[in-house]
C-alpha cells in the first residue's frame, strides 16, 4: 500500500501548483554568493581596478563585510588584491571563464582566422568587436606591421557616434539595444540630432559597410562591416584600421571588397549546418 503525506492544512494542492512549487524549489540559491557576485558586477561595471571602499559602495555592502566575501573571491582566483595600490581586479579564474565564453562564440571562432588573414594581406588592423554592456568591445586585435597611432587594444569600447565600428553595431541592431548607449555618450543630442543619426544608420544599412576618415583620431581611418547570423542577428563587427593615405576606404576599393568578403564568410559560416557548434 502507498502512502501519500497529507497536505498541510490551509494549502491547496492542485495538478497546476503542484509543479510550480517544485520549480520554484528547484531555483532557490546560495544568498551569499549572490551577494558576492553583486562585488563581481561591479568591478566589472567599472572596468578598472577598484579600491575596497569604493567596490563595497558600488556593491551596497558595508565595506567589513565586503573585504569578507573578496577574500573568498580571491581565493577562488576569481578577484586578485595588487599589494601596492590595494586595488581590486579581475583574477586569474575570471580570465578563464571570459575566455570559456568567447571560446563559445562560433562566430568569434569563424573570425579569429579571417581577422588574421586580413592584417597579413592588407598591412592594416583588424579588429573584432563583439557587443558588451557598455557598446562594441574589442574582443580581438590584430595589430598592423607599421606602427599606427592610436589606442587600440582588447577591452576598448568603441564610441557610437564617433567610430565606424560603433555606427555599424547601432545600424544592425534594435533601437532599444543602442539608444539608452547614444544617448548616454551624448547627453546633448536633441531629438533632431537622434532622427539624423537614424538617416545615417539607415544609408549603412543600405551599404552594408561604413568608414570613418581622420576620426575619431586624426590621420588614422577605418572601415566596418556587420557579420551577421543566418537569423539576421548581429554577431560582431568586424573593423579595418590603418593610417589614412595608407589605408584605401573607398566604398569599392581593394580593401572594402575585401572586408566585405570576410565578413560574408563568417556569416555564411554560422548558416551552415552545425555552423554554430563548430
């Protein structure tokens, strides 16, 4: 005979509640490391090295309690203390598992060869950038035989407005995902300056691929093109740099044809079959 525990008195079992609660059982957490996370989020937010009070502030933790969890951190490696500054940052585990995910990313993977392939046979940079919180992240830089004089390497965020690579990274995606981004780097703008901005994303769109000349950083130039997925998402964006004169930003030069073809590569890469897992 099978015995069923009876439901506590005043609790109504119905075949509807009944999985909702072991669902709700099944995703309850640790509270602690939530709250330790909350020190991870914001260090990352700031994407610079950060001082105990500081990161305790950006966390909403009294700062004893803080130093409680960054040690733990620090031992798990995932936050390592510099013994001059006293500053935080990101350790070694938290390296690891960035570059898990990027290793995750086939479209990233598809790119790392073309990326390569493109510097060698142009003589110019080529960076890839992937979308971030704070707007398109080089995630990948390639840097180009003659010295080039601007400062470019992983982790920089590239400007919406001012940078080709942020100008294709707004054309191809949803306003919502851009805008909060735009208007933050530019508090001035006006709703004119929006609706001409919008003009410019729709002639990219269009074209398919973007320049910039002698901006945002004088005699150095670029070009940018979307790769996207067979869904018709943005996956990354992926940018020429080199010094103008140098480098040819005609719409139909070497280099754009070029560009152009790596970026239809990736794209057309990620369509096929298991493309994504590969």
């Amino acid at each position: 005979m099978t015995l069923m525990a009876r439901p506590r008195a005043g609790t109504a079992v119905t075949p509807a509640s009944a999985p909702a609660a072991r669902a709700d059982k099944a995703q309850r957490g640790i509270q602690s490391v939530e709250v330790g996370a909350r020190l991870l989020a914001a260090l990352a937010a700031a994407r610079v090295p950060m001082p105990l009070a500081a990161l305790a502030d950006a966390a909403q933790l009294a700062p004893a309690q803080a130093h409680a969890y960054l040690v733990s951190l620090a031992r798990l490696g995932l936050i390592k203390r510099d013994h001059l500054s006293g500053r935080y940052e990101p350790g070694p585990l938290s390296l690891r598992l960035g570059l898990l995910h990027l290793e995750q990313d086939a479209a990233w993977r598809a790119a790392l060869p073309r990326a390569d392939a493109l510097a060698q046979a142009l003589g110019c940079s080529v960076a890839i950038c992937l979308a971030g919180p704070q707007g398109p992240t080089i995630v990948r830089y390639v840097p180009a035989t003659a010295p080039l004089h601007v400062n470019l390497h992983v982790g920089t965020v590239m400007a919406l407005a001012a940078t080709a690579t942020g100008r294709v990274f707004c054309a191809f995606q949803p306003p919502a995902q851009w805008q909060p981004l735009w208007q933050a780097q530019q508090p001035e703008a006006t709703a004119a300056d929006l609706a001409a901005f919008g003009a410019r994303l729709a002639e990219i769109r269009a074209r398919g691929i973007e320049r910039s000349i002698d901006a945002p950083s004088p005699a150095v130039s670029s070009l940018s093109v979307p790769v996207l997925d067979g869904a018709g998402a943005l996956r990354l964006v992926l940018t020429l740099v080199g010094s103008t004169g140098a480098i040819d930003v005609d719409w139909h030069g070497a280099a754009a044809r070029a560009l152009l073809s790596a970026g239809a590569e990736i794209g057309a890469a990620l369509r096929e079959p298991d493309g994504e897992q590969a």
